[in-house]
C-alpha cells in the first residue's frame, strides 16, 4: 500500500519499464504526464549555455542528449489527483528548479538554504510563505502547523480554489509543496498549537533553523517565544492588520532579547508559567 498523503517515487536507476505497467494497472490512474523530454533538453540547455546562441549546433547536440538518457529519469505518483509524471531524476530537477536563482544568490547559499529545515505556524498568510519557499528550492524539510480548514473567506490570502472549500488547510498546502517539489520531507502538525505540540517542533530531527510566526493567540506567542530563546531559534513574525503588515524578525540565535525585541514591553510570569 502507498502513502496517500506524499508523492510516490520510482527513482532512476531502480525500475524497470515493466514494474512501472503493473503500478498503472494496480493503482487508480487518471493521467499520466511525460515531460521527461522536455526537461532533459532544459537541463542540456543550462548544461551547455555556449551553445545557446549556434542554434543548428545546439538543436543537433540537444537531440543527441535526449536520446542518450531517454530511458532515464524518475516516475512521480500523486494519489490525491492520480497523476503520474515522468520527470529528470532528482539532482537535475534540484538544479532546473534552482537555475534562475543564480543572479540572486550564490551556488554556496542556494546549498545552504536547500539544508534549512523551516517550521511555519500558521497556514492562513503562512501557506504563502511556504509555497514561495518551495517555488525557490529553499529548504528539503518543512515543518507546517495548522489545524482549521479553509473556507470562501480565505481565498483573498491562500493560493487555493473553490474545489478545496472545507478541506484541511494543511493537506492543501502540503500537496501544493509536493506538487513544486516531490523530494521534500514534511512534518504536519494537524492538531491545534498547544504548548505540547510546540515542545515536538523544537525537538524533532532534523533541528529546524528558522521559524515563521503566524498565529493568533497571544499566549501561544509567548510559550513560542520562550522556547525560540532557549533553543537559541531566529523568529520572524508576520502580521496584517488591515491594508498593512508588520514584519519583526527576533534574533534568539544571536543574543538573550527580549520578546518581539523589547516592543511588548515585560511578559506576566504567569503567562509564561501556564
């Protein structure tokens, strides 16, 4: 049995023709999409960029390539559309999907933002955050944390339509990350933010790194918080407050500061001791 919930890999190298006939007939199959092609030409084409410009040169060797690895690549299953997807296997994926960054960022940072493990908490404003993330190749390990599901209210904020009204607003965001990026790790944290379930982010595997703060609740803030500075965690903070948003990035990884970097004024003992 297949995991509903993540995509399904057939890695290079590590099926046959064969095996991938007997999945389609086994399991409920709707579409099946093959840019492997297509792909394999954009790789050749980053590959070799002195050729861009000699065009006959390029279309001959491009062709070539494309020939060469046509039997390669990885087949990706998503069970809540039932589509399978031929695609480049995953180290060419991670440098197609990167490419553009390039002029933003250096190769050393690109490496090390793809091993920086992210806990976002909130998925209203939050889902945003996550997707563009993913759009960048921007962390293998997410760790999301939301508990409602989404309603017609919501859409002037989530990337979603009226197909995923009711649906857990979790499952869509983790779906739309997987569908951006099928080689990710994610932890989901379905149930509501409790001082528990914020001790199991801090202390699962791999530690995460930086932490994205939308939420509502006031005290769950200030126990976040509190284990941010002990766990020695950057924070950043999104709010919006009607037309405006306010975004406090709170160091805990650099020095003992104060909540919201001093702005809240002294926290009561006794919320911290709740």
């Amino acid at each position: 049995m297949i995991d509903t919930d993540k995509p399904y890999i057939f890695f290079e190298g590590k099926y046959s023709k064969r095996s991938i006939t007997v999945f389609k007939k086994e399991n409920p199959v709707d579409s099946v999409v093959d840019i492997y092609k297509l792909q394999c030409r954009e790789f050749f084409e980053i590959s070799h960029p002195n050729l861009l410009f000699k065009t006959d040169l390029f279309q001959k060797k491009s062709h070539s390539y494309v020939e060469r690895h046509k039997n390669g690549g990885n087949w990706i299953y998503f069970p809540w559309n039932r589509t399978l997807i031929h695609s480049v296997n995953q180290k060419q994926y991670s440098q197609l999907l990167t490419n553009r960054n390039r002029n933003l960022i250096t190769d050393n940072e690109q490496n090390l933002l793809k091993n920086f493990p992210i806990s976002i908490i909130g998925l209203s404003v939050g889902s945003g955050i996550a997707t563009t993330l993913a759009y960048s190749g921007i962390s293998n390990h997410f760790t999301l944390a939301e508990f409602d599901t989404l309603e017609t209210t919501n859409l002037n904020r989530i990337r979603s339509n009226l197909m995923h009204i009711g649906q857990s607003k979790i499952d869509i965001v983790a779906q739309q990350i997987y569908e951006v990026n099928p080689y990710v790790t994610l932890t989901l944290i379905k149930s509501g933010i409790t001082k528990k379930t914020l001790i199991h982010i801090f202390e699962e595997k791999p530690k995460i790194k930086l932490i994205f703060e939308i939420i509502d609740s006031f005290e769950m803030k200030i126990h976040l918080r509190s284990l941010a500075r002990k766990y020695r965690i950057p924070l950043i903070m999104v709010t919006n407050i009607g037309d405006r948003i306010i975004l406090d990035v709170e160091r805990y990884d650099l020095k003992k500061i104060e909540f919201f970097n001093g702005r809240a004024g002294l926290i009561p003992d006794a919320i911290l001791k709740n």
